[in-house]
C-alpha cells in the first residue's frame, strides 16, 4: 500500500526519487486460527445460562456454517435468501468489504438458528435475520464461550470464516475453487490465505492413491 503511494508521487513528480530503490518486500505468512469440527459442534451443543452469550454463539455458529464476514452476517436480511427450482435454499449477497456476490448454500444448522430467530423483536424492528451484537461485543463474549467450551484458542468473530474454509469446506472435500466462490473471493489465492491442509484431508486424499495403487498392482 505504501508502494503505492510513492509511485503515484513519482508519476506526478512530488518526488524525485523512489526511496525503496533497492529494497525487496516479503510478505510474511501469518498463522490464522479456526476452529476443528469438533470444536465447532461443542460451541454449538453447549448449553449457555445468559440469553447474550447464547446469541453470540448462534451468530458464530452461523458464520461458520456459511462462511460470511461479520459486517454481512450483520447485514443478512430476508431478500438475502433465495429458494432454487429444486427447494435448496442459499444465500446470494454482494459483500460489503468488495462488493463481490457470495453464493452459499444454506446447510441445515445455520437454517435452525435462522428458524430460532425469526420472531425475534430486534430482527423484525431492523428487517434482519439474526439480532447480531456490536463487533466489539462479539469479540468480548466470544472469549467467554472459549473459555466455558474449554477452547484453548483466541476467538474472533473472524475465526469464524477461517473455520469455515478451513473445517466445513476443505476439510470435506469441497475444492477450492468452489470455497472462492462461496466466500465472494475474486481469485483463488485470496482463498488461499485462509486454507489450511488438515492432517485428515492429506490422509484421504493419500487413501485414494493407496486404492489406486493397489489395484494397478494386482
């Protein structure tokens, strides 16, 4: 970004000279976190005794089934939704970060916490789906339910995408091609960010060349 700056400089000869002459920037690979299936069903089974903590865990539940930011789950309103030739419900939204159209089949837990929610005062006063807190309040709540779900890791409303991409969708075969689409991702190396190769998923895909290298051998 700040190498944009200096070359727009350059062009309109604020500056003479680039003062990155010379210097090579490497981006470094950050480690982001998401939760394992595992994880993600004891945060969604456990029973909670605070009506707050009980909505921000059906808000991250949703973001991990569905994969949206939290500024979209936020902005989820009923037109959002959309019922194919075949009855499969999906989520068709522009996300608010790039404007790109996120097209996410709606699976069966996040269709119950939409169900939960549909009477909701809040949801019908704002004409949204889910009565989603502050982005702050989410952040604080979230590291509570870490806690009581005794979740070693640092929970943010962002976790949730991680762990979609990572967990509901790699993790079980979905390509990454697909996952892109799904996420509203204009390329496949945006995605790219947020995968990680699971143990499981080298283990199935090895599975495969076993069964196939087996059946060459016969």
């Amino acid at each position: 970004c700040l190498k944009k700056i200096t070359n727009l400089a350059l062009a309109n000869e604020w500056i003479t000279k680039d003062p990155f002459i010379g210097i090579k920037f490497h981006e470094k690979e950050v480690i982001r976190e998401f939760l394992t299936m595992d994880e993600l069903l004891t945060i969604y089974h456990k029973e909670f005794p605070l009506e707050r903590i009980t909505v921000v865990r059906d808000v991250f539940t949703f973001a991990a089934f569905t994969g949206l930011a939290f500024i979209d789950v936020q902005q989820l309103a009923p037109e959002h939704i959309v019922e194919d030739s075949n009855g499969n419900l999906w989520i068709r939204k522009p996300r608010q970060k790039t404007k790109n159209m996120c097209n996410i089949p709606l699976l069966d837990i996040p269709l119950e916490i939409l169900h939960k929610y549909a009477e909701h005062p809040a949801c019908q006063k704002k004409n949204r789906l889910l009565p989603v807190p502050c982005n702050q309040k989410m952040n604080s709540y979230l590291k509570e339910i870490a806690d009581l779900c005794l979740i070693n890791k640092t929970l943010t409303t962002h976790v949730a995408r991680h762990s979609y991409a990572t967990s509901v969708c790699l993790a079980n075969g979905v390509s990454i091609e697909n996952v892109a689409k799904m996420l509203g991702h204009s390329n496949i190396k945006m995605t790219q960010h947020y995968a990680r190769v699971l143990d499981s998923s080298i283990l199935r895909d090895m599975n495969n060349v076993k069964n196939i290298m087996s059946k060459v051998m016969r």
